[in-house]
C-alpha cells in the first residue's frame, strides 16, 4: 500500500489515538494501522475505526478528565 499524502511506503504497525471530547481526553494505545515510513501518516482499517468509536462513546460518559485505555484491553 502506498501513503496517500506522499505516495511512501505503508505497512502495518500500531499507533497512539487522541480524541479531545467536551468533557476528557481519551487516549488509546496500541491500535492496529497502516504506518507511513516516510511522513508518518496513519490510516485505520473500518473494522479499527468502529471499535475506536465504540471506545470513545463508552469513555465519554466516564466521569474523569483524562482516560488513558489500551487498544486490544477495551
């Protein structure tokens, strides 16, 4: 797979996820991805971008300013 942005070299990797919500900030570590090597770039399958949100709208409710969860442990 080619990056879209710098037409690099992708390849399968983990990331670190941010999401600044109203009320927290969830971080989520380890999640599976393509990696760019050459500018970074990072693209979640569709099956890894649902569960991202599936943990994202179970934290939002949480009653903490800052929830730090990893990936394949949610």
């Amino acid at each position: 797979m080619t990056c879209f942005y710098c037409k690099g070299t992708m390849a399968e990797s983990t990331t670190t996820h941010f999401a600044e919500l109203d009320n927290c900030c969830v971080i989520i570590k380890n999640v599976p991805c393509m990696k760019c090597y050459q500018c970074g770039e990072v693209v979640y399958t569709a099956a890894f971008a649902q569960r991202i949100e599936q943990i994202i709208d179970s934290l939002e409710k949480a009653l903490t300013e800052i929830a730090v969860v990893n990936y394949s442990a949610a």
